[in-house]
C-alpha cells in the first residue's frame, strides 16, 4: 500500500513573475451604489456578491488567457497560476477547479512554448503538494502520466549530460548582417540560455508529480508501474555519481595512476563541467524512494541497473561534492549551508532506497553487500536521532520573535535572516522525520537474516510493522503483503493431541547480530525523548479541556504524564510548518519504538537478545520508557475530539495525529509486554495500567471504523493478554481481563455488543487461548474454572463458526484461512479445558 506523504514537500513560485496578480483581496468597503441606505445585512450580501460576482470573472478571464493562443498570454496565465496557487482562499480554488483547471493545465504541459508547459507544471506541482490526496487522484483520472512520460521524461534524461557541460559558445549573425538578422540571434541566444536555467525546475517540477503519484492510491502504483523502466532511468540520470560530482571528489582522495599530461587534461575538464544542483537531486531520490516503497514489481529493474553503485557512493560520502552547481532561476548560486542539508537529505534517502531493496528477500543481486553497508552507515541515522526538539523550538520562537513584525506578513519576508533561518530549521526537521521513517523500517528488518526472509508468515504478532499509517477504509480488497493498517498478525497454531499446539516447538529461534544489539542499547531513550512534545507541538487546534494529571498508581515510579497540548493561540504562519513536522516527529519516534519492540520481541527467546534484555540497564530502560509511553498515550486521549466514523482524512490535522500518536503508544506497549512481561521480564505495571486500556478500547480514537482505529483496538486485545497473565497478576485484575476479553466473542449465535472487527476478533481469541492455557496459573481455579469461562467460551463457538462463514474466501483468502484456524484453535482449546476439568 503507498504510504502517506512522508514529509512536507517544498513549493515553488513561478520561474516568470506574471506582470499582475489576477485575483487581489477586494476591499469589504465598497460603496453603495443604491439610493436607499441598505442594513448591514443587506449591505453584506451585497458585498459577497460583487465580490463572487468579481472573481469569477476574474477567475474566467485567467483561464481564457491559458486557452489564449498568444504565447505570451498562455505564459502570464500559468505563471500566475503557479503563484496564486499557494494562497488562495478555498472557495476560489474550488471555483477554479470546477471550471476544468486540472484539466486545462494538463493540455498545456504539450504546449508548443516550452515556457508555458514549465510554468504549467509548476502550477500542477504547486496544486499537488498543498491539496488533498482526491486532488492527486483527479490529475491521474485526467490522464497526467501521458504528457509526463511520454513527453517530459523523454526530453529531460538525454539532456542531463549535456546541461553538465559548458555551455556552448552564443550564436553569432552572418556578416553581413542587418539588424533585424542580428535582433532574432540574440533572441534565440536568450531562448537557449532560458532554456538551460529552466532545465533543472523543469526537472524537479516532474519529480514532485511522480512523487506525489507514487505517494497516493495502489491503483496509482500501478499505473506508474507501466512506466517503471522510465522512472528509475529518469531518477537515477540525475543521481549519477558523476553528475553529482562524486566520481571527481573520489579522484581527489584517491592514489593518482594517470599520466601527468592524462590527468591536468582530465582536471580541466572537470573544472568546466558543473554538477546537478542538490535540490533537484533530492527530489529524484525521494520520487525513487516513494516508487519503490511497498512495491517489489519495481526492484529488479534498480537491481539491475549499472548506475546503482551511486546511491552506494551517496550514503559513504559525508560532505557534499565542491563541483559548482548548474544554475537555475530559483537557485542563482550554491549555497554551502543549505548544499549540506541537502546533501544529509540525499543520503538518508540513498539509505532508505537500498533498504528498500533488501527488504524483499533473498541474498542474489548484491543484497548481502548493501547490507553490510547499510550496518556501517546507520550512524548516519543515529546522529539525527540525538537532536533536542525543546532546543530547537526555542530557537524557532526565538528566531521569530527577532523579525521586524511589519514584515512578518509581507512578500520580503522569505528573504529576510531570520525567514532563512527558520525555513533550514524546517529542513532539518524534514530529514530528521525522514531518518526516524526508515530507521523504524530499518528496526523492523534487522532480524530478516535470522527470518531468512521478509515473508508474512514470519511475522508472527501485531504492531506497527515498517507503516502505520492505512489510508484505506476498512472492507476494501487490496491486494498488498502487508496489512492496509501496518498490523502483522500471529498465525494461530494447531493443537496437537499431547495438548500442545502445533508449531510451538518449531518455531526458529532468531538472532540478532551484535550490531544490532548494539544500535538498540540507547535507541529506545532517544526515541522517548523525541516522542515528548515540546511547545510547539500539537497548537493547531484548540480545546476547553485542559489536560489532567495521570493517576499516580498508572505509573509507579513516577506521579505524572507527559500530555499533548492544545492551545487557543494563534500560532505564526511561519512558524506552522515547524509545528507541524515537530508535531509529526512525536509519532514516527514512537512508531519507531514500536518497530524496535517488534523485533526484539521476535528474537527474545535466543540467548544473546535474553541476556541482552535482562541487564540491569535494559530493565531499567524498559520501565522507564513503558511508564512514558503510557503517559503519551493518555495524554494524546485526554481532551480528543468526538471523532465520527469515518476517512481518516476527514480528521482534523492535530486530532489525526494524537490518533497516531495513541496507536503507536500502545502498539509499543504491547512489544514491551511480551519483552518485559514474559518468564525472565521484571516489568511492573500498576494497578491502574489495565483499567486504562480497557477505558481506552472505547476511545473515540479506537472506534473509528477505519484500519488506525481498528488496529488501536487489535493491540490493545494484545496487550492485555500478556498484562493478564503475567507473574504477579492478581485473580481480580486476570477475571476483569478475562471477562472483557470474552466480551468481545460472540454468546452463542449474538454478536458482541461491542461490534469487534474480524481481526480484533481473532486477536480477542489468541489472547484468550494464552491467558488459559496454563491450568496451574494461581489464578486459573479462582477465575477461569469457577467463574465458568469455560462455558462461555464453550458458547461462543456457534458465533464464532458464524463469523468465520460471513468472510468471503475469495475475497479475503487469508483472512478467511487465519479464522478458520482461530476456529479450529478454539474448539481444540475449548475441548482440552473439558478434558482437564474432569480430573
């Protein structure tokens, strides 16, 4: 499933500024042209409707002239579209789409005037980047991968090489010449070197489309999948080593075995030649990292590619290459500052696009070398991972506060010092968010060579795994390896006739390698200081309610949480994005932690991970970070919303990521109760910790009916199975486990009212076949035989039975095959306790 967008995709203004805005702000005061003095309420629908009644027209007249057959004309309009697009109000940009906009400027990307199909892409990108996915949706239903692909990219990538070189030398008239012959080779001339500082926006325009396409829908995937071969060559022309200027730099530190003469030759050559400008190079490692995401089909033709030792060459090179940087119109020269936060950028994506094809199993094709160079560079990821978010929000309010408050709001502003400032804090932010996305996909693969391989059936429990983020209502038939909300499941074992179910002793042990070990001895304390929000965070919505204070017997070693807040406040437009991505940074750090959990989980029972675990540091770790995580959770639920059922775009942008926020606060927890809570774990877990979890499978988060809520309620199920049996669990905290638990089954052929999904269903089973399947626990005589839960799960069977039939094989093979198993399980289960209950 293509994930959700990573992180905040830079907009451009228009390479050619149009010579006049065509949709200025009107002035709420016009005068009154009646003679009767109107009341305020007439006077203001008379004011709405000159104003609708002016921006139409003004809406009209703009796309006439991009219709216009005046180039000239068809220029100014798309320019000035590419820059209005980014401040106008939704009712004009809702007029405007209704008048085929979309559509207009997809005509004009096969427009004659190269000019006017640059501006237009511009527009297009402008459009992508802030509107909604449905946007997106509608520039692929009116066919916006045509004039890409089969116009655009094949211009661009035979140009590359050439846009490298020196220019060459202007065009001069034929002497003798008149005057107008000289006026039309200078206006050519001028045409060739636009042409060449247009190259690389151009460029980077068609890598934000793809980007945002690959980033959207599965049916969108595959359109660009036909065109797979043209996007990894287009992307990877402009992430040549030598394009970049590393095949230079790697000369300048290597043993020299030219000739002398052989050499200055070469060095003069390479002193005259410029190198593709970092920013456009980003855009086409994060189109590739988003095209390969999730998508397999596509790998073997990167694989294959002689240009794949590059992105080797990006990830090992730790400062960016001297070469001069090709001119652009938005980027007249290299600036050293930003060279290296682009330059950081591009090698965090270098190592998440090798990741990507590693993670598809198998050891051919040199997987075994990229991850042994993936293993040498995760420090690349770990130097991020040590930023202080508190730090670095006090210097954004610091910096905004510095800024003469006359020139907050006006045009100059993006130019002025501290404008500059906060936008590289933005861009520091964005590759921090970036490297917590792929170190949480790289915690999740770390065992993949003691798994053999990244098969489904090795996935053996729920959790965020690698994306948590489903963007799919629930019901839908996709056909991807991973689940549409990001939750591997256990598959449910047969029983035996000893009693033992089957594959319980088959299961391989896995390892982790020392390095792996070593990455995860001070990950989960970075991660948890990231995952705190700092006074930026979360301030785009505001709430009456003020956040309360956790019960102190929810954490016992500690008599407070950390809870998200919410403030009235206006926050400054220029410091929104920060919030924004700091905002974000909470719930990828906690995701993260959940995939870190995940894996250690996996490998737990092998001798090297179990020692690792029960060092006094690691328990103590586990407390601490098991105590916060709680805390984050409820303060992320404290104060929600009601949140109707529903898209999970249709949630506001906060509440959807406090929703994140609780779905990876307890997917997490429940990783730490398999580690922390099994036969060799010390974890303590208060007295409130399971009325908490239980409150909060009610949660308006954890009722949504989409893949996030459901997923909410399938670990918290989970959890609770591993809470309920654990050393010094009490009889009355395992029967409220358990009678919760079995309220989720069905009572003979009645459904639960509690309405659990399929899969929260079978995992509400699995819990309930751990937390009895020891007849000699302490509390098994006082709860499960005399409290009859062995009759009503007796009872539940028929409904269960039921259940299963209702999922349609074809539909849903697999998850029709994992209910019958979980059938089967119970009515072996249940048949055992029979049997044991005799005796």
């Amino acid at each position: 499933m293509p994930k959700a967008p990573r992180h905040r995709k830079r907009v451009r203004t228009a390479r050619l500024q149009a010579s006049a805005a065509p949709l200025q702000p009107q002035d709420s005061n016009q005068a009154q042209t009646s003679n009767e003095s109107p009341t305020p309420s007439q006077q203001h629908q008379q004011q709405q409707g000159k104003k609708v009644g002016k921006k139409e027209a003004e809406v009209t007249n703009l796309l006439d002239k991009l219709r216009s057959d005046k180039p000239d004309e068809r220029i100014w309009a798309s320019a000035a579209l590419s820059n209005i697009l980014l401040t106008l109000p939704p009712v004009t940009l809702r007029l405007l789409l209704s008048k085929n906009l979309i559509g207009l400027l997809i005509e004009r990307l096969t427009d004659a005037e190269e000019s006017v199909a640059v501006e237009a892409l511009g527009a297009l990108r402008n459009l992508a980047v802030t509107s909604p996915s449905s946007i997106v949706s509608e520039m692929h239903n009116k066919r916006l991968l045509l004039p890409l692909m089969s116009t655009h990219v094949p211009l661009l990538v035979p140009r590359v090489h050439e846009m490298l070189l020196p220019p060459a030398e202007p065009l001069k008239p034929t002497l003798p010449a008149t005057a107008e012959q000289r006026k039309q080779v200078d206006i050519q001339n001028a045409k060739n070197e636009q042409r060449r500082r247009m190259f690389w926006d151009w460029s980077e325009n068609v890598f934000m489309l793809l980007w945002c396409l690959a980033e959207s829908t599965t049916k969108i995937l595959g359109s660009l999948n036909a065109h797979a071969d043209k996007i990894v060559e287009f992307a990877l022309a402009y992430l040549d080593e030598g394009a970049l200027g590393l095949s230079a730099l790697g000369e300048e530190n290597g043993m020299d075995v030219e000739g002398k003469k052989s050499k200055k030759g070469k060095k003069a050559d390479e002193a005259k030649r410029e190198r593709v400008p970092l920013f456009v190079a980003v855009s086409a490692a994060q189109t590739l990292h988003a095209f390969l995401s999730s998508n397999p089909t596509s790998h073997l033709l990167l694989l294959q590619s002689p240009l794949l030792p590059s992105l080797t060459s990006i990830l090992t090179t730790s400062t960016p290459p001297t070469q001069k940087t090709a001119r652009t119109d938005s980027h007249a020269a290299s600036d050293p500052a930003s060279d290296a936060e682009d330059w950081l950028q591009l090698r965090v994506l270098a190592f998440g696009i090798l990741l990507e094809l590693t993670k598809a199993g198998g050891k051919g094709l040199g997987r075994d070398e990229m991850r042994e160079t993936l293993k040498e560079s995760q420090g690349l990821l770990l130097s991020l991972v040590a930023t202080d978010l508190n730090a670095v929000a006090a210097a954004s309010v610091q910096t905004h506060s510095e800024m003469d408050p006359k020139l907050v709001e006006a045009p100059s502003a993006a130019s002025t010092a501290q404008a500059i400032k906060l936008a590289s804090i933005e861009r520091q932010l964005s590759t921090l968010q970036l490297s917590l996305e792929i170190l949480g996909e790289w915690c999740a693969t770390l065992d993949a060579e003691g798994l053999g391989s990244m098969d489904e059936d090795d996935e053996d429990w729920g959790g965020i795994a690698v994306d948590g983020e489903g963007d799919v209502e629930m019901g839908m038939d996709e056909d991807d390896d991973v689940p549409a909300d990001g939750v591997f499941r256990k598959q449910l074992p047969k029983e035996e006739e000893d009693g033992m179910m089957a594959g319980e002793e088959e299961e391989p042990v896995v390892e982790l390698s020392s390095s792996a070990l070593s990455l995860f001895a001070d990950l989960p304390l970075q991660l948890l200081k990231l995952a705190h929000p700092t006074p930026l965070s979360f301030l785009r919505q505001p709430t009456d309610t003020t956040p309360t204070t956790a019960p102190s017997t929810l954490l016992p070693t500690s008599d407070a949480t950390s809870s998200t807040p919410s403030s009235t406040a206006d926050l400054p437009a220029l410091l929104t994005p920060i919030a924004d991505i700091l905002t974000t940074l909470h719930v990828r750090s906690l995701e993260c932690l959940n995939n870190l959990y995940i894996t250690l989980s996996r490998a737990s029972s092998s001798e090297s991970v179990s020692s690792f675990l029960s060092s006094e540091k690691q328990q103590s770790d586990l407390q601490q970070v098991w105590e916060a995580t709680l805390g984050l959770v409820q303060g992320a639920a404290e104060g929600a919303k009601s949140v109707e059922s529903g898209k999970e775009g249709d949630v506001e942008e906060v509440e959807q990521r406090k929703m994140e926020v609780v779905g990876a606060g307890v997917g997490a927890a429940w990783g730490m109760a398999r580690i922390g809570l099994g036969e060799e774990g010390k974890l303590i877990v208060g007295p409130s910790t399971t009325p908490f979890l239980i409150t909060m499978f009610s949660h308006p988060y954890a009722t949504l009916a989409t893949p996030a809520g459901e997923a909410v309620r399938v670990r918290i199920a989970g959890a609770l199975g591993w809470i309920g049996r654990r050393e010094d669990v009490s009889a009355e905290e395992n029967e409220s486990i358990g009678l919760f638990l079995l309220s989720l089954l069905p009572n003979g052929k009645t459904p639960s009212p509690l309405s659990p999904t399929p899969e929260v269903l079978l995992q509400a089973i699995d819990s309930l076949i751990d937390l009895y399947s020891d007849e000699e626990a302490p509390y098994d005589v006082p709860v499960f035989r005399e409290k009859g839960f062995l009759q009503r799960l007796d009872a539940s069977v028929a409904g269960v039975r039921a259940a299963a039939k209702k999922l349609d094989r074809k539909k849903f093979p697999e998850l029709r095959s994992r209910a019958d198993g979980a059938l089967e399980n119970l009515t072996g289960f249940v048949q055992y306790r029979k049997e044991v209950a005799r005796y």
